[in-house]
C-alpha cells in the first residue's frame, strides 16, 4: 500500500512529482518523501483528521479555493453516536461508516487523501510528518512529508487510563469502530465459555460479570444495551446461565450521568436499579488485572476486588502525542488540551487551527472581563448589586460575548439565580457580588472548556470552514464589514456554540433528551425522538438506508449472536 500511495503521490503531483526529502531536516526520516505543492496559486490546507470536526470542515470548504490535502489513518468517518448499538448486533459496523474517498468524488476529486498518520508536526517549518501505520508486507517507503499554508488540526483525542495499572492490558475501551466490534465478540466468547461442561456455577458467574467503568453517556448507553442484548437474545439462546448474568457500572462521581440534569441522572438510576444494573457511585478503580478489578471505596477508603468476565473501560479522554509534542513546540507544554482563541487559531500560530476533541477554546480573558464588568456595576463598593442591576450585568455580559450564553442561560446559571433566592427560596432584594463570584468561578470552568462532543466538533468544523470560505474576501478588505471599520475588530464573528441538546439512549425502548432551553424529556417517546433524530443526522442516504434498516432486522429478527 505504501509503494501505492507513493504511485499515487506521482501521479496526482502536476509538478516536480515525489522528492527525497532533505537529509538536513533533523526530525524527518532519510528514508521520507515529501509531496510538492499541486497548484502554486492556491493556498494549501492539510487537514488531519477524519472525524466529525474534519469532515464537518471539509463537507462545507470551498475546495476550488485551496488546494486540500487530508490525512487520517481512517479512511473514514464513523458515526460514533451509534458506537454502542456496534457493541451488541443492534446497528452492523459498516452502516456506520462512511468512505472518505465517497465523500472526495461527491467534490470532484479536488481534495487529495492520504491513509496515514501524523506522527510531527514542524510548525516552525510548516511541515508535517505522516506514516503509513497499517501493517503488513507491502514494499515501499512508509514516510512522507507535506508542507502546509494552513493547517487544520481535528486528530480528536485518545482514552486516559489515568495511568491505572493493568488498564491497558485487560480492558476493552469504546473509541474506536474495531473497539466495538471486539466487544461484541468479547461478551460472545463470555457466554460460550460459560456454558461449557465442566464449569461451576461460581465460574459461570464470574464469566458473566460484565464491568463498564465510567457512568458517562458512553458507559451508560454501553451498559444499557448490553442489558437489552442479553435480555431480548441471549437468554434465551443460553437459558441454562441466564440468571449468572450481572452488569456492574462503576462511578467514580455521586451519580450516573452527572453531566446531565439531575432529573436524567436520577431517571436513568432508578431505571438501572429495576433492570438490576448494579450502579456504584463514589467508588474508584485503582488496578486491574486479567480477572480482578480493585476499587477504593471513596467515603470510607475500604478497598475491595471483585472477580470479572469483560470490563469495559469509559473514562475519558486526553490529549494524543502528536499534539503534546506540538503543544511543547509552541509553549503550551504546561497545558492538558491545546488552547485556541474563540476564532479556533491556535495561540501564537496564526495559521494552525485546532477543532474538535483535541483542543479547547481558551476564554481566560473573556471570564477576566465579565469578572471587571461587575466590578464597575458595583458603583458605591457596597459588595451587592440590586436585582436590576444584575440583571443588566447580564445582559451587558451576554452582548458583548454571546459565546458564553450557552452557560449563563442553560443549567450552569442554576448556580447563579440560586443567588437571587434567600434560603427560603423568597426573591431577595440584591445579589452579594462575592456569591456571584463564587457562581461565576463555577460558570469559568464550563466556559474555558466546551464539552467534547461530536456536536461541538461539528459546529466547529461548519463555522472553520464559513471562515476559510470568505478568507479572500476578508483579505481584500482587511478591516472587515463598513460597519467595524476601524474598530480593530476581526472580520469574523468568535466561534459561538449552540446547544441543539443531547440524548441518553437507556435501554428498553427508554431514552431521556436535554434539550435547548433546559427542557427535559424523558421515556419511550424521547427514544423515538432518538431514532428520528440519529437517521436524520446521518452523513450519506447510504448509512442512513443502512442503520434504519438495521434497526427494522433488530425489530423482526432481533440481534445475531454469532462470533464472526
Ligand atoms: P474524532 O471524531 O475522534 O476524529 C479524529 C480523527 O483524527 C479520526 O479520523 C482519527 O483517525 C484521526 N487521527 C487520529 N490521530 C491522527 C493523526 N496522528 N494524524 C491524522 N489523523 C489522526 N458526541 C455527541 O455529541 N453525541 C453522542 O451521542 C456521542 N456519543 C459517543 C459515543 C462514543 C462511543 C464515543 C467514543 C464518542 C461519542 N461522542 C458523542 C463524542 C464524539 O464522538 C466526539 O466528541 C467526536 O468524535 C470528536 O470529533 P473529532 O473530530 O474531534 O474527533
């Protein structure tokens, strides 16, 4: 494949073709090539990255504008949302997938793809590094180099096993498509053994104990499919078990789902507790091994092991290598997640954008005004603000950054009109600034980082790419719209988030949805809800035919139960 993808260099280059790339560039292979540009008029984008912010980027851009290059180790893109329902047969894996290269000949041919890996980026030299990493026996060189104008970095970002011992070696994780195929073999394997002859009871129970740590959405959805799974099939393919079977969530967090209202964490316990998913909160894993998992119990410090059959671990994620080496390079080895500003550029590297789980947009200083906006409001230092005056703080506030509205409006202001109720609940006459301090501290974390979720990415890839559209525009007319001229002010508009409302499938025909505005819903019609929603967003007519019908077999003929 790699000699391929060289021969693909060749010809697809109107140029110089494929040149050894310099000996004299230290971090860069001897043995690399590096690919020329393909039209000197136009700028070249590399974008990495197939996920929901790459593509998301690149279903919009302007591709007569640039000359685009993507590279991803997936040829892909995959609907993650529908990962879990990969886990047990309820969606097959490749209705979930769309080929990158489909997407390219919609364009006509005008972005260019390469199946690799970034392994270094050189921000100093704008130039990349990328490895052909699948393996096998193909001859030819692995290693390329492309240089870049702009680059787009949406790599997304790893599981952290927040160094637990024994994580890696016995755990599945939910990330990746292969991930969710292996697990579905894995609870297979879990039940043909468990029903071999010779096997105590006890043994069969331990085969049988499936462990999701994490009570996030991911975990939560895992765990509840695979309770209808077993419940809908498997019992009744292997009745002489059937009552062997447990599932555990363990949360590290007071409750499930604690990302959601209260009212969802609470739904989805109490349907977990009738379903039997045994949920523990305030526990920590602390090591695994091939067939224990050791938790401390946070309140009081005991520590215990419990025997296991499969452990599913969904914790989380954290920065991937490539961007920590880059985050050294540009002085923000200090930081967990590679900061951009609200225009999704990197800090200090005008041409890099960062999109999607691999970074967070830093608004430091935005939290920095808003706390001097009080301070101002605050005329005679009396430490209170009247109601009104709050209230106009706010408004004032969400003029000027509209982007924190997400959170001064959804349930993060819970915190902060909790201030203008005494503890009786009656209105109050002002608001104590200090309170409001305290308040806004809690809305500072939430806005300094937006949640890692495939909608944000998207938004995010749609917005980069209405920027990069009107680019040549903006250019021409460096100091923006009649209206800003010589306000010093970006010709764009800050990234602004808009919550559109999340779901959580729960099992059983059962979902329950925070929508905008904080609404909440919850039961069988929100699962339809679900369904609707999740066809719609499909990236193809392809995937979508695909998952529908997936789920009219799963209707009819329920799920298969093979090992393939
Ligand atoms: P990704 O989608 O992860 O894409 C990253 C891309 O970069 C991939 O193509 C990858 O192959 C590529 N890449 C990796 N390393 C390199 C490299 N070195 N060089 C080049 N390319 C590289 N979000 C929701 O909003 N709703 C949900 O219901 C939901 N459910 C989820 C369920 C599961 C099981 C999971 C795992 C996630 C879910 N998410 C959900 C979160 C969502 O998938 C992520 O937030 C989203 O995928 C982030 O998009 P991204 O483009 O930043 O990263």
């Amino acid at each position: 494949a790699s000699s391929k993808l060289l021969l693909l260099c060749t010809l697809s280059l109107s140029g110089g073709g494929v040149v050894a790339y310099s000996e004299s560039q230290a971090d860069v292979s001897k043995t690399s090539v590096q690919v020329n540009e393909k039209d000197c008029k136009k700028k070249r984008v590399v974008v990495l990255g197939t996920g929901w912010a790459g593509i998301s980027f690149l279903k919009d851009l302007d591709v007569s504008a640039y000359d685009v290059q993507v590279v991803s180790p997936r040829n892909y893109f995959a609907f993650t949302p529908l990962l879990p329902s990969v886990t047990c047969g309820t969606v097959e894996a490749r209705s979930i997938v769309e080929p990158v290269r489909n997407m390219i000949k919609k364009r006509n041919g005008e972005i260019r793809f390469w199946e690799a890996e970034c392994t270094k980026i050189d921000a100093a030299n704008k130039k990349l590094l990328c490895r052909y990493t699948v393996e096998n026996n193909l001859v030819g060189n692995v290693e390329f180099s492309l240089d870049y104008d702009y680059l787009v970095i949406a790599v997304g970002a790893q599981i952290n096993t927040f160094n637990t011992p024994g994580v890696l070696e016995n755990c599945h994780f939910l990330k990746e498509v292969e991930d969710a195929q292996k697990i579905r073999r894995s609870v297979i394997d879990c039940f043909e053994k468990a029903v071999l002859p010779g096997l105590t009871e006890e043994e069969g129970r331990i085969n049988l104990h499936f462990v999701i740590v994490g009570g996030g959405p991911t975990g939560v959805e895992f765990a509840a499919e695979l309770h209808d799974f077993v419940n809908e099939d498997l019992v009744n393919l292997y009745p002489s078990v059937k009552d062997l079977v447990k599932i555990t969530v363990i949360q590290s967090g007071d409750h499930i789902l604690n990302m959601f209202d209260e009212r969802i964490s609470c739904f989805a316990e109490k349907k977990f507790s009738r379903d039997g998913i045994d949920v523990q909160t305030g526990c920590r894993v602390i090591s695994l091994s091939d067939k224990e998992i050791t938790m401390k119990i946070k309140s009081t410090g005991e520590v215990c092991s419990v025997p296991h059959g499969l452990v599913v671990w969904s914790t989380g994620v954290e920065t991937r290598p490539v961007v920590k080496d880059f985050m050294a390079q540009i002085g923000q080895a200090n930081r967990r997640v590679l900061a951009t500003d609200e225009w999704l550029r990197v800090k200090g590297r005008e041409d890099v954008y960062a999109l999607g789980d691999c970074a967070t947009i830093n608004q430091r200083k935005v939290m920095e005004d808003i706390a001097a906006i009080f301070k101002a409001a605050d005329k005679d230092n009396s430490g209170s603000l009247t109601i009104k005056e709050f209230e106009d703080v706010i408004d004032d506030i969400l003029l000027r950054y509209p982007q924190v509205e997400h959170y001064l409006k959804s349930k993060h202001l819970r915190s902060v009109t909790d201030l203008l109720k005494d503890p009786e609940g009656k209105d109050r006459d002002e608001v104590d600034i200090e309170g409001f301090k305290l308040a806004l501290a809690h809305v500072d974390t939430q806005v300094k980082s937006l949640p890692a979720t495939a909608q944000v990415a998207a938004q995010q890839g749609s917005y980069l790419s209405k920027c990069f559209n009107r680019k040549n525009q903006c250019e021409d007319n460096p100091e923006g719209p009649r209206r800003f001229k010589g306000s010093g002010r970006h010709q764009f508009r800050p990234f602004q988030y808009k919550h559109l409302g999340q779901f959580a499938p729960l099992g059983g025909e059962q979902a329950a949805a925070e929508l905008p505005g904080d609404w909440v819903s919850m039961g069988q019609s929100t699962q339809w809800l679900w369904y609707s929603v999740y066809a719609s967003k499909q990236v193809s007519w392809r995937t979508r035919v695909l998952v529908v019908s997936d789920w009219t077999r799963r209707f009819i003929f329920g799920r298969d139960s093979s090992r393939i």
